[in-house]
C-alpha cells in the first residue's frame, strides 16, 4: 500500500484511491479497479457490506495503462489511461497509446455514478472492444479484514436484463441484499458473470462516453434511485459549497499550513456521516466508516474552532447509543458511551459484540468533555439542556461502574470473551507495557482517562451552577479535588519527573514514559509545575523524533519506532498535547511541534497526514510511513484545525463573554488570515501579521459579530469590530 526508501521531498504516495459520501464509499487501486479476489480491501461498501467486489475495465481484453490518477477532491475520482500496443498474427490491432480512457467517478445519496470516456487520439480511424467486468462477494467488513469468519449467507444470482445487471445475496442475518448495475447505451454482450462488453468505433479526435451507476439495495431500507448523471454532480457539489460557506477558512503566506488546513477540512467534510441525528466524523477509511465513540468525539473535539455543528450532531449520535443495561457481551454498562456499532451480517447475527460494542474507557468522559468545550465555545445551552440526561448518566457511569474497585479511578477490564484487552486510545495488546517489559494486567488505570474525568467534572461543574444547581457543582468540585490529589501521589515518578502511563491491577505504576501524560495538559489535572516538566520531556530528543511527539520513549523498554502505539508519531495524539500546551502557555513548544507535523505532511500524499507515521528521528530527512495507516483518518485531518487554534492561541468561553487570544505564528509565517470564525451567536474575522523586528504578532479585526469581547496579550486594531 505504502511506499518505502523515498528520496527526501518525494510523496510517500498511497497506491490506492478512495472516495465517499456519508455511508457509501469506494475503495480501488490507483487504476480505478477492484480486482477480484483483492487482499487489500478493495471494494463498494456500506452498512459494513462490501456491495462491489470486482471492477475491471480493459479494452480489447487487456487491461489499460494508467497515466495518472487521482482522489484529491476526496467526493470524485479522476483516472487517466491508454491502450498498450496491440497486435496479432503480425497484424496491429491498435496502436499503443491511440486511445485515451478516461474513468470519471463520484457518489451521491447512496448510488456510485462512474463514466468513461473514449476519445481516439490516432490520425485514423479506430475500433475496439472494452469491457467492465462487475462481481460482487457481499462480505462482512470483519472478513474482509480477515479478523473473523462466521455463519454468513450466499449469492443466490446474477440477473441479466436490458442496460442492467441485478446480483442478489441471502445473508444468514434474513436480510436480502442487492448490488444494481445500469448503464446508459446497449451493450454488444452482457455474460452471466456479470461482464458488460461494448464495441466501439470511433474516427479521430472523436469521444464517446459509456455511464454507469452502481446501486446497493438492503431489504428493509430505502432504495436511493439513480438520478440524471448532471443532477447528481451538481447536488454533490452544492453540498461541499455549503460545507465551505459554513466553515472557518483560512489564508497564510505559509503553503504547507494552507494546504494542510485545505486537506484536513476535506477529509472531515467526506468522514461526516449522518445516521439522523446530525452529522458526525466516522473514524477513518477503509476499514472504519462507522461511528467510533472516541475517535468521533476527538474528531469534533479538534473541529470547534472549524464548524461546531459537528460537535452537536456528535453529541447526539453517541446519547443515542448510550448504554442501559448490564451487557457482559457487549461489555455495556448503563451511562457508557459506546466504542464502535457495526452493522454487518457478522453483527446482525451476533457472532461479533459490535451492536454497539463499549470496551473503550476514555469514550463516556471524552463525551462529557466535548459537551463541556461545545458549550464554552458557543454558549448553547439549549442543547446541554436537551443532552442533561445523557450526561447526567455519563457522570454516574464514572463513579460507580466506570470504577471498577472504588479506588477513586476509572478503569477497564474487558468482560466480553469477543472484547478488547486495552480499552485506551492505545489500544493494541502490547501498548501498556511495564520497565520490564511484562505486559500489564487489568484492571488498568490510563493516566488521561483521569484528566478526561477531572476535566468532565469541573466543566460539568461549571455548567451546573449557570443552572443553579449549586450543590450538584459543589459536589463535582469536591470530587474533581481529591481526584487530583490522589492522581498525583499515585501516578508521578519521581525518578522520571514525569507521570506513569497507568497504574496496574496491583496498582503498580507502568513506568514507561509515553505520550499519554501530554493530554493532561489540557484537562488541568496537572498543576503548573508538573506541567512544565511534562512538556519539557515530550519535546526532548528521546520523545520528540523531529516530526512529532512519540508515542513512547526511545528510552523505555517497549519502545519501538515501527510498532503501531510503542514509539510511533500519531498527529491527533501530538494534537492534544498542542491543545494543552497552548492554553497552558507553552507557545514555542507549541509552535516547535506543530513544524515537525508540517515538515512531515510535505512527505505525503495530497499533504495528508496519516493516522501514524513511525517514530524514526527525522534527520533520515522523510518521515517513515507506518505500512497499515489510515489515511484519510478523521482525527488525524483534524490536527491542522489544532494548529490554527494554537496560532491564534485561541481560548474562547461564551458563557462569560470573553474570547482570549495569544497569537504565535510559526517559522515561515508572517501573516494568517482568518474568516468566518463562528463562536457564540456569530462569526469573528480577522488578520494576524508579524512585521520584521517585531517582538509579538498584530491583530486586525475586521469582524466581530460573537457577543464576546476579544481579548489579546497586545493592541488590537479594530475596524468593523461589535463588542
């Protein structure tokens, strides 16, 4: 998938192309096809279903040359081909490179629309056969991964008709799936296995355009029909202008932040998903198209200075599915916020525990957080008022069964003989690891689950008394108090002047030293001076590799640059950090990261930061792509939004009327323009500019409609500025 030994600057491009919209997605290699019997997940899918498993175009029955391709777009496809040099018996068939094919794709309201295009590019007269061969397996997500196999049901036929194929599947769950195929001129021949063959002829210069659409049926749901080709664009597009208009834009003079801001609103703007309660970020592509508790809730979490409605419509999705009930199976407890739903036929039939499953610990607090920050940065307290008995349950979860032996702390320990060993962020079998290299054992107690809950309560808190409910605060600070005492008399090392990763189910300290305690630095669980170590050992050399914060020291014994969680770099990790060292003021450090992820997106394709990278020192001179990485990963194209929250140290609360800001442009930057910046009841505008010689960055403000005074460390030049 990925590609190693680049020469420094040289993408480390990823060999395959991906488009979606909402629950529909579209994953080829970079010809446009899903070659049958594919081992690397190529496929139509929703609903956890794979509804294409094959897409072949050839000509003359060979398969094309690429030229180039591309999904920058992330909503359409692009593929540029030709015909290798055909001959027979001695006879040219076609001369190579006569024919341009060119693959045209995109997805609106459930149905994939694809064209190809044929224009001769010979001084003569052409003609030729193409065919596009379509097969689909309707397999389950998780076999696919190759993670599970199970009870699963069959394909009960191939259906011919005119212009159309119709393949039907009977899943072992009773439920009928359908993948229709249509096309748009008569074809010669339409085989039973699904291959579609036209003849065509076509004089120099001369283009013809054969359409497809491509249709997923699951009984029970409603059927999304095909529109006019040119509708269908124009509905898409109008959707992304929309996206655009209601959005925070921004404009630098430093062309690697524009670009990675562009990217990163894309790649949110395709991982929203509305499943009817508001749009929200689904974790990543491929293999995470689904409602994830922590990854969405992060992924909004980053998007609140960009759109907060998806903060909303994340709030809501994950109160939906929030637990009621004692579920070993399913590792639901009630008040807890789920980890993953999956909708399959594995899950159907309950041979996985993913209806939702639970085992996450950080999802349930990381909810009552992003609650707590969406209301700091618009004031909406209709909509705490409407999600009250969530959180409420929420808070109730943390202190009875969130902690399993009433010590005072969250932990997890997975009960489901089908759950997840390691219910953190982290969450792969050898990521809690102890000095000596022994795994540890659960119940685990993670060192930022505590900072989400310290952050939970006291926000919470805040929230309770702009309702008068004065006790129910008091109480939550009382709570919030001793969780810090306790917190830091457990959890310090001295030896290390750093925070232990976890505490044992010995309540032994697991002292590696990891990322982890950074995300304390936004929770403010960590007072000032244990903060200023925190952050002076994150960006030593043995944890900060150049590009980014590591996952796990060089230093400690699980430490390992290649492994997924043991020594890696992931952005949305380094992104937390960034969050707390700006509001903590630790704006060089800030700053100094925030270059190392930008000097590293250069490396990637479409300037696209992956979900992780390996923690390789970056005087390699590129970063070291992990082989396996999501990419687009919604918490990962969040991490730019994080920079333009830590340039303008941004820090608003709506609900005392004060917007505060630090701003510190990085290295190469010396002007940054911000429109359309919505928090409380409007939007904020304005320019930021670093002059040569000058000690701190202007601020000119050119709009102002929040509600909220703006306040900096320096003079701001008002122009159309309401306070």
């Amino acid at each position: 998938m990925l590609k190693f030994g680049q020469e420094p600057g040289e993408d480390l491009t990823l060999k395959q192309r991906v488009i979606k919209e909402n629950d529909l997605f579209l994953l080829t290699d970079e010809n446009g096809d899903i070659p049958p019997g594919s081992t690397d997940g190529c496929g139509l899918y929703t609903r956890d279903t794979r509804f294409l498993s094959r897409l072949e175009l050839s000509i003359n029955g060979v398969k094309p040359v690429l030229l180039e391709s591309t999904a920058e777009t992330n909503c359409q496809a692009v593929f540029r081909l030709t015909n290798p040099h055909m001959e027979a018996n001695g006879q040219i068939k076609l001369w190579r490179e006569s024919v341009e094919m060119l693959r045209h794709r995109f997805i609106q309201d459930g149905v994939l629309y694809e064209s190809v295009s044929y224009t001769n590019y010979s001084p003569k007269r052409v003609a030729f056969e193409t065919t596009l061969a379509f097969g689909a397996d309707f397999a389950d997500m998780f076999v696919v991964r190759g993670i599970q196999a199970g009870r699963i049901g069959s394909v009960t036929g191939i259906g011919v008709q005119d212009e159309r194929i119709v393949i039907r599947y009977a899943g072992a769950d009773g439920i009928a799936r359908e993948t229709r195929i249509a096309w748009n001129v008569r074809a010669d021949r339409v085989s039973p296995d699904g291959s579609v063959t036209f003849s065509i002829e076509l004089e120099p210069r001369e283009t013809r355009t054969i359409e497809f659409t491509v249709t997923p049926v699951i009984e029970g749901e409603n059927v999304p029909e095909p529109r006019p080709r040119e509708e269908a664009l124009q509905l898409l597009d109008a959707s992304y202008r929309v996206w655009e208009q209601t959005s925070t834009s921004v404009d630098s003079d430093l062309d690697i932040f524009n670009r990675l801001y562009r990217r990163g609103m894309l790649d949110l703007r395709m991982l929203l998903t509305d499943l009817g309660h508001g749009p929200f970020p689904v974790a990543g592509l491929p293999w995470y198209a689904v409602p994830f508790g922590r990854d969405s809730l992060i992924a909004a979490l980053q998007m609140l200075s960009a759109n907060p409605d998806v903060a909303l419509g994340t709030l809501r999705t994950m109160a939906a599915y929030q637990g009621s009930k004692v579920d070993p199976w399913r590792d639901e407890t009630p008040g807890k916020i789920m980890h993953e739903i999956r909708y399959g036929e594995l899950a159907n039939t309950n041979q996985i525990p993913f209806t939702p499953y639970y085992g996450s610990v950080d999802s349930t607090p990381l909810f009552i957080v992003l609650a707590v920050e969406y209301y700091r940065w618009t004031g909406d307290l209709d909509a705490i008022r409407e999600l009250m008995p969530a959180l409420e349950r929420a808070l109730a979860w943390i202190d009875e069964s969130g902690d399993l032996d009433n010590d005072g702390f969250i932990e997890y320990h997975s009960v489901s003989s089908n759950g997840i060993a390691n219910q953190g962020w982290k969450d792969s079998g050898d990521s809690i690891v102890h000095d000596s290299g022994e795994f540890a054992q659960s119940p685990i107690a993670l060192a930022e689950v505590q900072g989400y809950v310290y952050l939970a309560k006291t926000g919470m808190a805040g929230i309770f008394r702009k309702l008068g409910r004065n006790a129910e605060a008091e109480a939550l600070e009382r709570s919030a108090a001793e969780l810090k005492l306790r917190f830091d008399r457990l959890f310090w090392m001295p030896d290390e002047s750093f925070y232990a990763i976890a505490l044992d189910r010995d309540k032994r300290q697991v002292r590696s030293v990891t990322s982890n305690p950074g995300h304390l630095l936004m929770t403010g669980l960590a007072d000032e001076a244990r903060a200023e170590r925190i952050v002076r050992r994150l960006t030593a050399p043995d944890m900060f590799s150049g590009y980014g914060i590591r996952t796990m020291s060089e230093q400690s014994a699980g430490y390992n640059p290649m492994s997924y969680h043991n020594g890696s770099v992931w952005p949305h990790d380094n992104s937390l950090c960034l969050i707390g060292m700006s509001r903590m003021g630790f704006t060089e450090e800030a700053l100094r990261v925030a270059g190392g992820l930008m000097r590293a997106a250069e490396h990637f394709e479409y300037a696209r930061l992956p979900e992780l990278f390996c923690g390789y020192p970056d005087s390699l001179g590129r970063p070291v792509p992990y082989p396996v990485a999501c990419s687009p990963q919604a918490w990962a194209a969040g991490t730019p939004l994080v920079f333009l929250q830590v340039f303008l140290g941004l820090d608003p609360d709506v609900p005392e009327g004060v917007i505060r800001l630090r701003p510190a442009l990085p290295d190469g930057m010396n002007r940054l323009n911000v429109r359309g910046l919505r928090i409380g009841s409007g939007t904020l505008s304005l320019t930021v500019t670093r002059r040569e010689g000058s000690a701190a960055p202007t601020v000119s403000v050119e709009h102002n409609s929040t509600g909220c005074e703006l306040r900096v460390l320096h003079a701001i030049h008002h122009q159309d500025a309401q306070h």
